[in-house]
C-alpha cells in the first residue's frame, strides 16, 4: 500500500471515535473528564470491530487460495506468524471437514434465498463472513432469519423471546437460526 494510502485509512479509522462523539447531544468537547468514557469505548468497539474485520479478510483470502506466506507478505510479518496468529480463526470449530459445508459467493442480494435451501438440506449455520457462509451437517432442518441492526445487542432479546439463537454478524447483518420444527404459530 502506497503511504499516502495508508495515511488516508489512518485519518479515517482515528476519526470514526470522534465523528460518533460529536454527533451525540450534547456532543463531546473534551473539556470535562467525564466526557471521555463513551468516547474510549466508542473507539474500544471500533478497534474490536476493525480486529474482527481483518479475521474475516483472512478467513475469506484463505478460502479463495491464499497461501499464509502471501497473508503474512501482507501483514508484513512471516508465513509462521500469520499461522500463530490468525489460524484460529481460519479453522472450522474443530470440526471434521467432512461434517463442514462452505458456501462461497452468497451475496445479501441472495443469500437469504441460500439460507433457506442450505437450512431444508439440514445445515446448520455456524459462522458467517466476507461473502461466505459455514454450516455444519445437522440431524434437523433449519430457519434461518438475517436483521439488519446497528448491534446485534438491539434484537438479541426480541428474537431469543422467538425461540432463535445468535450465530454470528456481518456488519450490517445478524443472523439467527432454530430447528425448523421448533417453529411457533
């Protein structure tokens, strides 16, 4: 990346805290300590965010081909490195690959579509992220809903109420799953 690039998505990243905190009411001013707590954590969920983004990046390069020595070229660290640090992120649960279904490719034009049919196959949904979805080989069939939220946090509550589990967001997307037979009238 060109410095000047990276400068600019610097600037960007440091000013999302800020932008937040003026656009509160009142909005932050920085002259009274109080004032600093929301801003820390506004930026503590934006660096959060930012580290669950890059696993997703590398979940995502990993499954189009990318070997860890050109994700650790990227990084700017070696190939064992990338490995130490982000294969976890990269592996599936622990679980045996055969019981692991990948669908890559489902865009939010079309995914809910492929939810539908990957659920009434008996797949369960286990992970989402960049332009692919992870299930895991089930004994039922499934419902799967995708809200559009700010947090997943807002709708967690209404939607447990409804008999769904969480399973993983992908800003701006939340997804929830639950036995298809344990659907209520």
């Amino acid at each position: 990346m060109q410095p000047a690039a990276e400068q600019e998505l610097r600037t960007r990243a440091a000013s999302l805290a800020l932008e937040w905190a003026e656009g509160r009411s009142p909005p932050f001013t920085g002259q009274n300590k109080d004032d600093f707590g929301e801003v820390i954590e506004a930026a503590h969920v934006i660096a959060d965010e930012s580290r669950l983004a890059l696993h997703r990046w590398i979940h995502a390069a990993r499954r189009a081909g990318m070997s860890w020595a050109e994700v650790g070229d990227a990084l700017g660290i070696s190939k064992q490195a990338a490995q130490q640090r982000f294969r976890s992120a990269t592996d599936e649960d622990g679980l045996p690959h055969d019981l692991i279904e990948v669908r890559l490719g489902p865009t939010a034009f079309n995914e809910v579509r492929v939810l539908r049919d990957e659920g009434l196959k008996r797949n369960e949904l286990v992970r989402t992220g960049a332009l692919a979805l992870v299930f895991r080989r089930s004994e039922r069939q499934w419902e799967y809903a995708r809200i559009v939220a700010v947090s997943p946090h807002v709708v967690i509550g209404r939607m447990s109420r409804e008999g769904w589990t969480y399973v993983s967001s992908w800003f701006p997307f939340h997804y929830f799953k639950r036995p298809l037979e344990d659907v209520r009238d």
